[in-house]
C-alpha cells in the first residue's frame, strides 16, 4: 500500500470507532481481517496514524477546523507527522485508493496549525467533562500534563533479577536502542519512536522467552517496589490482574516467603500462570476467586496491595480510546469498586503491617480522596509518608512525583516520565 491508501484506511477506521463505539484495537483487527492485502507494514502505519488520532482528537479538530475522520487523519499526517501540503498532495495523487484532494480549508488549517483561542482542555487533549477535576489535580501545570498524556508511550521493562541482571538486558537489547530507566533500578526503556515507525516486538526476543524480562511501565515497578515486600514476608496481591506486580515483588523477596495472587476475575487472573513459570517465580500461589478463598488470611499478611480498577486516566498514552470512552457513570462505578476493595483488602493486614493502595489514575477521586476517606473511617490504619520514602529511596536526583501532601504521590509522563501512578501506604497500628 502507498501513503494515500493508509490515509484512506484510517479514516475508514477512526469512522467504525466513532460510529460503533467499538474499541481501536477491535476495530483494527476487523480491518486488517477484510484487508488481507495488506502487509505488516501497512497494518504499523495504519495504527500509528489511528492510535494518534485518538490521543490528540480534540486538539486535531481545533487546528483543523473540524472533527471529522477525513480531518483528524489528514490533520495527523500533516500537523503531527510533518508532512507539508505539497507532500500531503502528491501523497493522494499518487495513489487511486487515497482520500479526495484537499481543500482550499483545509490547505488553510494545516498551513496555519493553529490554536489560538483554544480552551485549555483542548489544548490539553483531555474530554471537556473531566476537566475541572483533571485541572484541579495538577493546578497551573494541568495542560503541560494533558500534552504529556497524549504522547506516545515508550516500551518499559522489567528485568527479572531472578534470572538476569539489568546489563546483561542492556546489552542483549543494545541493538533496539535499550537505555537504562530514571528511577526503578530494575527498568529497561525503548524511546518511542515517530511517525509510520514500526516498534520492535519485544516478545520475539530470546530474553523474554527466557523469563529474563517482563512488560512492564517504569511507573507500575516503582509501585512494586514501594510495597518494600521483604525475603520471608507473607504479601497478598488483592486486585492481582494478569500478575505484573505479583512477579516483581517475587523478584524483590527473591523467591522467599509467600505471595498470595488473587483476583475477583478469573479471567483477568487467567495469563498468571504461564508467566510465573516462564518467571521462575517459586512464591507465588494463586488463588482463584470463590467464596471463603481467602479466608485463612485474615489478620496474616505483612503487606496487602490493593491495585485497585480504575479509570485508567493514567495510561492514556498507552489506550487513547479509553479517554473518549470515558462517562461519568463509569468513574462512578469505579469510586465505588475502590472504596470496596479498600475495605475488604483491609481485613487481611496484620497489626503493624502495610496497606498499599495503587491506581493507574490521575484523578484525586480515586486517589487521594479515597485513602483519606478510608483512614478517616478506619482509626486502625494510619499514611505513612511515601514521598519521603521516594526521596531515601531513589535519591534527590532522580525525577519527583507529585505529592499534595508529600504522604501519597502520584507520577505523571510530565512529572516522572512514567504512566500515570498513584501510591499510598498505609500501616495498621499494633
């Protein structure tokens, strides 16, 4: 396929999303099925065009003048990619699958890539019904993190120390472009790369076959590492999902005490599995969600981490359509799962052990808000001071998380170079 017939097809697959409701990565699949002809290259380009698209939306349509598919996509190609408008035209002549020819509007909207007058929540590609409580987290620096949320995201690892070492990684992936993180020791990071780029699929490599790495963002490893699970602890993971944080607190107790992984779907617990094996994790037992599974440990456990459902506003680089998909009525039912979880995940911290609670969210609803909340009704439980912890722990040197409070911290893109993470911890008095 050539340039014009990719125009052609993202916009044919931002209109599905749109008209369908439909998630980006269902409505690419159908696509790629009734298009066989096209190769894997065709299929990079086509996303990278979509998945920009649904980052940038709203601040798109301002510069263009227009929302509609054809303009985003084209407003993608030219404005972000930097394609002027005599490639943009050679582009669509050149090809009899590409979009009709540009019109004089749009030749004008892309020459002046302008957003004078734009509200701030276009600015910072961030849903306009969300904006005052996304504003209010952030204060004056709310639009620089709303940019920094709609960039594309890196590819972080983790390297499994049970297996491997952090440069024994680097340099097997050297010839990726493989750096070092900024903060958690154990990160590896791929840049993101512009444009049509093709990223590399890291699971064809020999290490992560080998278990000598795992996927997984910086930020979601220093929430690991911010449980400060010990050798010979007992550790329940309450909200374990697919068991990215269960294998690095594995790593972090070096195989030593015992981790309980439980979720309360199975499905969503399914993948752990086949990745503790690959893991060489020998402290983990999962358990499945049934009624009394987790009974025996109740008032047991050093520590509980409570990686509570969320509305996932921190990840939106990774997942830019859940931000338009995104209802009041879903952050709702999302507060009230957390304040849930919060209380049953409680009953099973021991006196003097720790409370961690962690959300991908950005919003001081599900963050903040909820652990004051809970330790207002729960004397027994008591904040520690995690941003003091951050500063003993990674130094002054290193990139600085939010803290309103410097009890609870909260790492941004803009802040961290991370997702966005929430953390707070929380000791049970003896």
């Amino acid at each position: 396929m050539k340039d014009g017939g990719r125009l052609s097809a993202a916009i044919e697959v931002i209109e599905d999303i749109e008209n369908r409701r439909r998630p980006v990565q269902e409505a690419l699949k159908d696509w790629g099925a009734n298009h066989r002809f096209a190769g894997s290259g065709d299929r990079t380009v086509i996303g990278n065009l979509v998945f920009d698209v649904l980052r940038k939306r709203s601040s798109l349509g301002w510069r263009m003048g227009s929302d509609s598919a054809r303009d985003l996509v084209l407003g993608v190609y030219g404005l972000e990619w930097g394609h002027d408008i005599a490639s943009i035209e050679a582009a669509i002549a050149a090809d009899r699958h590409a979009p009709a020819p540009l019109t004089d509007k749009e030749k004008a909207a892309l020459a002046a890539n302008s957003l004078d007058g734009a509200p701030d929540w276009v600015k910072a590609d961030v849903p306009e019904w969300l904006w005052p409580s996304f504003s209010a987290n952030f204060d004056d620096e709310a639009v620089a993190e709303g940019i920094a949320l709609a960039q594309r995201a890196p590819i972080d690892l983790r390297v499994n120390t049970l297996k491997a070492t952090r440069e024994k990684v680097l340099k097997r992936l050297a010839s990726l472009g493989a750096e070092a993180t900024a903060t958690a020791p154990t990160g590896v990071r791929l840049k993101a790369k512009p444009g049509a780029a093709r990223m590399p699929h890291v699971q064809a490599e020999e290490g992560y076959r080998k278990g000598w790495f795992e996927l997984q963002d910086e930020a979601s490893q220093i929430a690991a590492l911010l449980v400060f699970a010990q050798p010979g602890e007992q550790v329940l993971d309450f909200c374990a999902g697919g068991g990215g944080k269960t294998l690095a607190l594995a790593a972090a107790m070096g195989n030593k005490g015992q981790i309980y992984a439980y979720d309360s779907d199975k499905l969503r617990l399914a993948p752990i599995h086949e990745r503790i094996a690959r893991a060489g994790a020998r402290n983990i037992q999962v358990r499945q969600p049934a009624e009394g599974a987790l009974d025996d440990l109740v008032g047991r456990m050093d520590r509980v981490l409570v990686d509570a459902p969320c509305t996932g506003t921190g990840v939106w680089r990774r997942r830019p359509d859940a931000k338009w998909r995104l209802s009041e009525a879903a952050l709702e039912d999302r507060i009230a799962e957390q304040e849930e979880a919060l209380g049953l995940a409680s009953a099973f911290v021991k006196p003097g052990g720790c409370l961690v609670y962690a959300t991908c969210s950005v919003l001081a609803e599900e963050n903040e808000q909820q652990v004051y909340a809970f330790c207002e009704a729960n004397e027994a439980f008591e904040l520690v001071s995690v941003g003091e912890v951050w500063q003993d722990t990674f130094g002054f040197d290193t990139p600085h998380p939010w803290s309103a409070d410097m009890n609870t911290i909260t790492m941004t893109p803009a802040s961290t170079g991370t997702d966005g993470f929430f953390v707070a911890v929380m000791v049970r008095n003896a």
